[in-house]
C-alpha cells in the first residue's frame, strides 16, 4: 500500500472522519490536493463501504481555465465511476453584491453549494482537499492579520460535517503520490500571483523564514498549531457554558446576548464569549479577527446607547443598551428614518380578557369602585407594580384599545406635567430597539396614552382622592 494512503488511513482514524457506510461529497477543485484525495478515497472505499460523490464548482473566474478545470473533473469523475455535481457561478458578481472579497465569496458559495448536496444526496460527510503547508499558510496570514488563540487553532481536521483526510500531509507528498499514480491536475494559474496575502506568505515569507531564520519553521508552526489546539478543546467546553448563561435568544440568524452578565466577566471569558457568539456565523469566521473581537468587547464595555459595528462577510454587530445582537446585515437594517412599523392593534375587552396571541400577551380588566375614605389611593398607587395599572375610569373616553407604539406618539408621565414623547421615554428606559414594537400602550378613544404597559401609567389618569370607579389592568403572558 503507498505510504500517503496508509498516512491518511490513520489521519482519518485518529479523528474520527469516517463511519462504515457514509457518503462523502468530495469538493474536487482540479488541482493536486483535491485529485489526490478523491483517488485515495476511491482506493480505501471498499474497506468503509463508502459511496462518492464528485462535487465542482465553477467559479466564473479566468473562463478558458475555469471550463479546463472543469472539465478535467468531470473526466476524472468518469474515469473513477463517480457521480458528479457541479455548480456555476460567477464569484466577482457575487462579491461585488454582497460586499465580500472574491477569497470570501468563493469560500461562502462553495460551503453552502456542499452542504445542499449533502440533502440531495443524503450524505454524511463533505471531504475537502487542505493540507499541512495550507495549515501552515493560514496560521501565518492569521498571525499577520492578528488574531487570538484561536486563529493560531488553524484549520481544523474534522468539524461538523466537513473532514479533511489530508490535513497531516504535505504539499510535497501529495504530488509525490499523484507522480508515482501517475495522476494529472492542473494548477491554478492565480496561486503563483503574489496579488493575495495567501500567495504571498506561500510564495515569498515561508522560503525567507527557511532560508534566513529557521529550515524548520513549517515543522515549528504545525507544532504550535497541535499544542494550541489541545488546549482549545479543553477550554471550549468552559466558554460554552459562559456563553450558554449570556446568550439571550439564538434563533436563525440572529444571536443576542446580556451585555450586563458580559461585561462583569474577566476579558478573556468576554472575548471567548463574543467568539463564541460570532461562530453562529461559520462561513465567515475565518476573516474575522483580534481586532474584531476586541472592538466588540470596547463596545459591550461603554455606557453609551446604540452603537453599531460592521464586520467582514456582511455581519453586524449592534449593541442596544443591555443587549449586543449579533446578526447579517441584510437582517438587521439600521437606517436613519423611522423603520415602518407592523400594525399591532385589539380593543380592549371591560370586565374581560384580550389576547395578542402574536406577542403571547393577555391583558385582563376589571372596574372597581372606589372610596377613598375606605382605602387611601396613593397606598393603592404604590401597590401596583410593572404589569398591573390603576387608572381612573371615569376619566377614559370609551372604548379602549391596546396597540403597539406610532410615530410622533407622546404621553404624560406620572406626576410631571410635561408630554414626553414615547420614543425618548424608550431611550432614557434603555430599552432596546428591536424590543420596542413589542411594548403595549393601552389608548383611549381619543387616541390618549393611559398606560405604557410594563412601564408607567399617564398622570392625565392617574387616580386621586376624588376617583370614584377604578380601571384595573393587568398584563401577563399567555
């Protein structure tokens, strides 16, 4: 047996790559690497009862290269007896829309591209081409760019779905074992371009390091990678459970975490944590960096209201008084004019319940008499609390409905005798943006504010020593 396949048997043991039985998408790019991996595998999947599949993507870039590529992949798909798949794209026209680079874009298209093929076909793993100096090349591109302790983790061997059988093996082995095989690929004429900081480090750092510092420099990285990637997987464990005690709400796209509980925490918990929180968005992590990180952490730590942050890969980070939200920023669109708001609106049932099943809230009324020489009212005032009011019936004009906040909305608060409007009652609450729609105002038939629910009642409706019938509201959750 050739001593790369017996190599990456055992890289493939050693992390768990594979089960008996899986089906494997193989992204096969055409060049050395990807060739060189699909045919091992083709090799050793009699022994796992494995099933293939061929998976290219045309990136839309250098045309006459891209369908060569192309191509040949589709041959050496024939020539192997496996099934093949490919995607067309055009990567520069779906950088320039989503303001990513061509590196970033690629890399998002054909992640997403893997993965739908893993439904179609049903498999179970996405076997890709990278290898020990890519290991070495983006730990240095990280360290250059600036990164944490995890970006010098590198790439890793096995994550989710994604494997990668040749992690352990270097570029020189694998063009030996596609020479001794007999094995064509193409080069990718762009990798021999110093125009990217990859090619670069590839091209120009790595041979300057060997020769003028240090021969055993990629041994010394790759060594570096190993240890701090064991002391990751111990401290991961721990920074999932700060992250799962901070984190708020996770749902789709969105993640937003207590700024309060945040910033309490040591720097490195609040950077392992906002890391943490970034992850959610896997296909960009890779570019984001300390810096990053660390412009979150300075974010979470000011008093300030609202700031806002944008970062590679269309992510953006907005910190909204106790809360950070994390999300992509076709997601979450801040503009300067007031956002349009979605109608939430119910008449509110006297002596009844009203539900708003869409915000799982039920307001429940009661009018009650009231003499004050049987009970004093500001005693009556200090007993209600955030979700119940007391109003003064008499002095509503009927009927009452609840509704969520309009532009230009304005109210009285308890004992002022100035308006306010609700917008600012919101900001000086501190209460986040995306939060706001959801806060119930209890309005009368001429369109006056009595109560903001789960905040404060209007001093035009507040009750006094001449009230004689009581409005009682209380709001729970359904």
């Amino acid at each position: 047996m050739d001593q790369l396949i017996e190599k990456v048997i055992k890289t493939i043991e050693k992390y768990r790559m594979l089960q008996e039985g899986d089906k494997v998408i193989i992204g096969v790019s055409g060049g050395p690497d990807s060739v060189c991996l699909a045919d091992i595998l083709c090799k050793i999947k009699g022994q796992l009862n494995l099933s293939l599949i061929v998976a290219h993507v045309h990136h839309g870039i250098r045309r006459e290269e891209a369908d060569r590529d192309a191509n040949f992949v589709r041959q050496q798909a024939c020539h192997w007896n496996l099934p093949f798949e490919q995607l067309s794209i055009s990567v520069p026209e779906i950088a320039k829309a989503r303001r990513l680079s061509i590196e970033q874009a690629g890399r998002v298209e054909r992640y997403q591209y893997f993965k739908k093929l893993l439904g179609i076909h049903q498999a179970q793993k996405i076997a890709l081409g990278h290898n020990a100096d890519d290991q070495v090349e983006t730990i240095l591109m990280r360290l250059i760019r600036g990164c944490g302790l995890r970006g010098l983790g590198g790439i890793p061997a096995r994550r989710g779905t994604f494997i990668r059988p040749l992690i352990e093996c270097t570029r020189q082995e694998i063009e030996g074992y596609c020479e001794r095989n007999n094995i064509s690929y193409y080069l990718d004429s762009s990798n021999k371009e110093p125009d990217y900081l990859r090619n670069k480090i590839r091209l120009q750092l790595i041979p300057l390091l060997s020769k003028d510092y240090n021969p055993a420099i990629a041994k010394n990285v790759l060594q570096l990678q190993a240890i701090v990637r064991d002391e990751l997987d111990f401290s991961e464990g721990i920074s999932e459970q700060y992250y799962l005690s901070v984190v708020k709400q996770e749902p789709g796209s969105t993640v937003i975490l207590d700024n309060n509980r945040l910033k309490e925490w040591p720097d490195g918990v609040q950077r392992s944590v906002i890391r943490r929180a970034l992850k959610h968005f896997n296909y960009y992590l890779e570019d984001i960096q300390f810096n990053h990180v660390e412009a979150v952490r300075m974010m979470c730590l000011k008093e300030e209201g609202e700031k806002i942050l944008d970062f590679p890969g269309g992510i953006k980070v907005i910190k909204s008084y106790q809360d950070i939200i994390f999300g992509l920023a076709s997601d979450l669109k801040i503009t300067n004019k007031e956002k349009e708001f979605k109608i939430i609106e119910y008449e509110l049932a006297i002596n009844g319940e009203t539900e708003i099943s869409a915000l799982g809230l039920k307001f429940i009324t009661k009018i009650k008499d009231f003499h004050c020489s049987d009970l004093d009212y500001k005693k009556l005032i200090k007993e209600a609390d955030k979700n119940k009011a007391y109003l003064d019936y008499d002095k509503l004009n009927l009927p009452l409905k609840t509704r969520n906040r309009r532009p230009g909305d304005k109210f009285q608060p308890l004992n002022s005798n100035f308006f306010k409007k609700v917008k600012s009652y919101f900001i000086d609450q501190k209460i986040d943006r995306y939060k706001r729609e959801r806060v119930m105002l209890i309005v009368d038939n001429s369109e006056r504010i009595a109560w903001i629910a789960g905040y404060q009642i209007d001093n035009r409706f507040k009750i006094t020593g001449n009230t004689t019938r009581i409005l009682y509201i209380q709001q729970s959750t359904i």
